[in-house]
C-alpha cells in the first residue's frame, strides 16, 4: 500500500503538468494545440499512480486499458476522443481545431474532479503546488494566507499573499547578486530621491511651483516603469499582476527587514479573490523556479582571480 504522503506528492506533479495545459489551452492556437499532449500526460500519471496504489501492473497497458482493469474510473468515452486527438498531433501531424482544445480542457478538468476524490479521497482543487515552491520564506508566508482563507479571514489572508510575493522577488533578486549589480537593477529605487532637497538647491522663481509638481510626476512616473520592467524581466505576465496589485495591499519593507502592509482603499476581498492572490504568487514562483541559476557558476569573483594569480 503506498504512503498517503507520497500520492499527495505525486498528485501535486501531476497537477502541475495539468495547469501548464490549462494555460497552454488560453494562448494563440500555435501553442494551444499541445495543451492536448499535457492533458494527455498529467492523465497517463494519474492512472499509472492508481495502478500502482492498488497494486496493478500497469507496465503493458495501452491508455484505455485502465478503465477495464479499473471500471470505476469514469468519462472512459471522452479520453478515448482526447487519446485520439493526442496521436493525431503526436504521429500524424493532424493539428486540432480550436473547439477539439476547448473540448479536451473541459474533459479533463471533469476527469480530475470526479476521479480524484473517489480513488484518493482528495479534492482535485485541494491540491495544493505550494510544496513544489523552494524557498522556504515564501511558503511560509503561503501557508499562513491559505490558513486565514479557511478561516474567512480575508484581510488576513491577502496581506500574507502580498508579503509572499514581495519576499519571492526578494529572494530570487538576492540570489543573483554577486560582484557587481543584479541583472535585474534598474537604477536606484526612485522613491529614495528626496526631490524636496533637490529642488531646495534651485534658484526659486515664479514658476517653481510647476516645477515642483512636474519633479513629483516623474518621480512618481520612472518609479511605475521600474516596478513593471523589473515584473516583465521576470517573466511574469504583467496582466496577472496588476490584478493582484489591485487586491493587495502596498508592502514596504523596513530597514530591519520586517514587512508592513499599507492599505490605501478598501478592496472586494471575497473568498474567490483571496484564492486567486494565493495561485497567482505559486504559479509566479514556479515560473521563475522554471529558469533560475547560481549566478557564481557563471562569474568568477575577485577572490578566485587572487587564487589564479596565486
């Protein structure tokens, strides 16, 4: 009998590979169509998971098999027709239309939610990806949102997203600074410039009140296209985070390192909110997690240039 922990494990891989379909599902059609093939997987792991907890050797069995081995597994019809559509792109080059994706997306969202909690007496959207995330700040601060959503503590909840996301750009940020700037500086933090000073520096005269207000609008303008090119060069899709900026709270972190929350106008914090602020911080974490990498293994520091020249 395999451990409960480890299909909860291997239940969160094979969720992973469903949400990179439903997101392949959304984009241009180019790309859409091989949302079928990551459908098609994430099932294929999931039956061979069942197998293997109930102890059925599955080594021989072609796609369909499952469902004679296992009768209770349900929509049997409808992964025929995705099985079909998978090996119409994967060994006849037969692109589907973009109803068949549609059809295919809906199909498989169905077979997770019925499928799941009977073989494994857990909720499909229970599932959580939070594990698969590797910086251990971050998931804290996760745990401690979705804690307060079961508690119906929204508040609570969307402000702890908000300090996980800032900690994951933190954190990423961090790991790449070596000798020198990150690759993701993009001139000092403008909101440090004490325009005040500077202006008290210029001559006054009768139109120094325009200037005044012309130097806080571009303060307030090259502080935007930091924040949005530092999101963009991470790759996150700008779109997804200006609604999470808009249900979040401003974060500013302190000198001692610690986060506060600054609500500027009272936010709609339901329930289904509150969850997309806490999916939106995972799949931003996995994205970068897809591409990330030890800046000392790509230049060398003064340190190894004094050992060479040793």
């Amino acid at each position: 009998m395999m451990n409960k922990e480890l299909i909860t494990k291997r239940l969160t891989y094979i969720k992973q590979l469903f949400k990179i379909g439903i997101t392949q599902s959304s984009q241009v059609e180019s790309i859409a169509v091989f949302s079928i093939l990551s459908f098609h997987d994430s099932i294929e792991m999931f039956l061979k998971l069942l197998a293997e907890s109930k102890e059925i050797n599955s080594s021989n069995f072609g796609f369909l098999s499952y469902w004679d081995k296992i009768p209770e597994l349900t929509l049997k019809e409808s992964m025929r027709s995705l099985n079909a559509r998978r090996v119409n792109i994967k060994h006849k080059g037969l692109l589907p239309a973009k109803s068949e994706i549609e059809i295919s997306r809906v199909n498989t969202i169905d077979f997770f939610n019925q499928n799941t909690k009977t073989q494994f007496g857990i909720d499909f959207h229970e599932i959580s990806l939070q594990e698969l995330i590797k910086y251990p700040i971050v998931k804290k601060y996760l745990n401690g949102s979705q804690k307060f959503l079961e508690k119906s503590q929204f508040g609570e909840s969307i402000e702890k997203a908000a300090f996980a996301f800032d900690e994951l750009i933190s954190t990423y940020e961090s790991n790449k600074h070596h000798w020198g700037a990150s690759p993701f500086f993009f001139g000092d933090n403008i909101r440090n410039i004490n325009y005040r000073r500077i202006l008290s520096s210029i001559q006054t005269t009768d139109q120094g009140g325009n200037f005044e207000d012309f130097i806080s609008s571009l303060k307030e303008s090259i502080q935007a296209i930091q924040k949005a090119t530092k999101i963009i060069g991470f790759g996150i899709d700008y779109k997804e985070y200006a609604k999470f900026k808009i249900l979040t709270p401003n974060v500013t972190r302190l000198m001692s390192g610690d986060l506060i929350a600054q609500i500027m106008r009272k936010k709609k914090w339901t329930p289904e909110n509150c969850q997309y602020c806490i999916d939106f911080v995972i799949n931003s974490a996995l994205k970068l997690q897809e591409f990330d990498f030890d800046i000392a293994s790509l230049e060398e520091s003064p340190f190894d240039l004094q050992k060479k020249g040793t």
